[in-house]
C-alpha cells in the first residue's frame, strides 16, 4: 500500500539556521499537508498546499514557514530560522481529493533546535 | 472555539477483551467529518475508521466500530477482540466542512496485554 515517506528521522539544528524538512506524498495526491506536534501537545495543523498555492494555512504558520513543491514528487517545509520552540515532530500528509478526502500521514521528522 | 478532547491518557486491555476509547468534541458547524487514527509505536498515524456527521449511521471496519452520538457530540471508537498489534497511541480528529485542517485530541495510548 503507498505510504507517505518523510526525510530526515531526526534533524538536529542550531537556533537561527535554515532547516528543509522533506516529503515525499502518495504518488496520485494531489492536496499536501504539514502538521506539527510538540512533545505533550496536540498535534497542530500547519499548512495546506494544492496547486501550487497554500489553500489554508494556520496563525503559527507565520513568515519564517514557506513550503514547496520542488518537483513532481517531493513536498519541503522551510523553516528559515529556527528557534527553540520550533522544537517538535512535524508530520507531512497528502490527499487525493480536499477537503472531503482522508488524509494519509507519514512517519514524521523530530526536529530539535538546541 | 473548535476543540477535541480525548479524556483517556492512558488504558490497558486485555487480549480478546473488548475496549472503548472516548472523544468528545466542540463545534457549532453542522457538517463535519470524523476520524479515528492509529499511531504504533515509531510509525505513522493510520486511519482506523472515519464518520460522516451527515450520516446516522455508525461507522464500522471490521473489529473496530464507532458510537457516534451528534447531539451529545461525542465519538468514541470500540475495539472488539483486542489483538497486540492494537497497541498503540489512537487520535480522534475532527474536520469541518470546507476546511483542510485537522483537530486532534491529545491521544489515548492503549496497551493490549497478553
């Protein structure tokens, strides 16, 4: 069964780089996704992205946050210059449809900012 | 505000035995979308079961079913025949109609004993 692939596991970054956190969607997905969780918190909605455009984004997901469809398969979440509360597992997702579609998840990228 | 809550951190079942995990949520849209996932340890989230509020009809997939009470704006997820393999963190989400995002519930970590 496809599966939402997420590169790196783990990334570990100093406050104030640039980190590029990628995805890799279910191959006939159309609708992308970035969600992020905290260590003991829920888990946020970041971003959605179809057609090359941000359709719905949330209030955390402010000027330091882009994302990109860099190619035919790969999805990237930017983040330009991280801070420590950026600290957390990000999750990508994708769907065939929008908004009445079920979203896939991958397995996350843990993000740590020391 | 827009919020679910999974009043379970933690619950432990034994195998074959039948468990429910609770949701409840908050909203004051009449068209939504419901889900249960499922997270096994250092793995993605899966899709467990999903509910249209539209529908009175509670969903089923296999040995997992849902009591979905709109009124009482509730959700809770029964899992029949506990297996191992049921070990895991299970999110309740919750959508609404027109939106992409996700709310989750904090997660409900079951254990399956043998």
């Amino acid at each position: 069964e496809p599966e939402v692939t997420q590169t790196p596991s783990h990334q570990v970054t100093q406050m104030g780089q640039e980190v590029i956190l990628r995805c890799v969607p279910i191959s006939n997905h159309l609708y992308f996704y970035w969600y992020r969780q905290i260590l003991g918190q829920k888990v946020e909605f970041l971003v959605s992205f179809y057609n090359n455009e941000i359709s719905e984004k949330s209030e955390i997901f402010d000027d330091q946050f882009s994302v990109e469809r860099p190619d035919g398969s790969n999805f990237t979440l930017k983040i330009r210059s991280t801070k420590l509360e950026d600290s957390a597992m990000y999750f990508c997702a994708s769907s065939d449809r929008g908004v009445t579609d079920t979203q896939y998840f991958g397995p996350g990228t843990r993000l740590t900012v020391l | 505000a827009q919020t679910v809550t999974q009043s379970q951190p933690e619950m432990s079942v034994q195998e074959a035995e039948t468990v429910t995990l609770s949701c409840t949520y908050d909203t004051s849209e009449s068209n939504y979308y419901l889900f249960w996932y499922k997270q096994p340890p250092s793995r993605q989230m899966i899709l467990v079961i999903r509910q249209e509020a539209y529908k009175q009809q509670n969903a089923t997939e296999n040995r997992f079913s849902v009591n979905f009470q709109k009124a009482a704006k509730s959700f809770s997820l029964k899992i029949s025949d506990s297996q191992l393999g049921d070990t895991a963190m299970y999110f309740c989400a919750f959508r609404t109609s027109g939106t992409y995002k996700y709310i989750f519930g904090t997660g409900t970590r079951l254990k399956v004993l043998a």
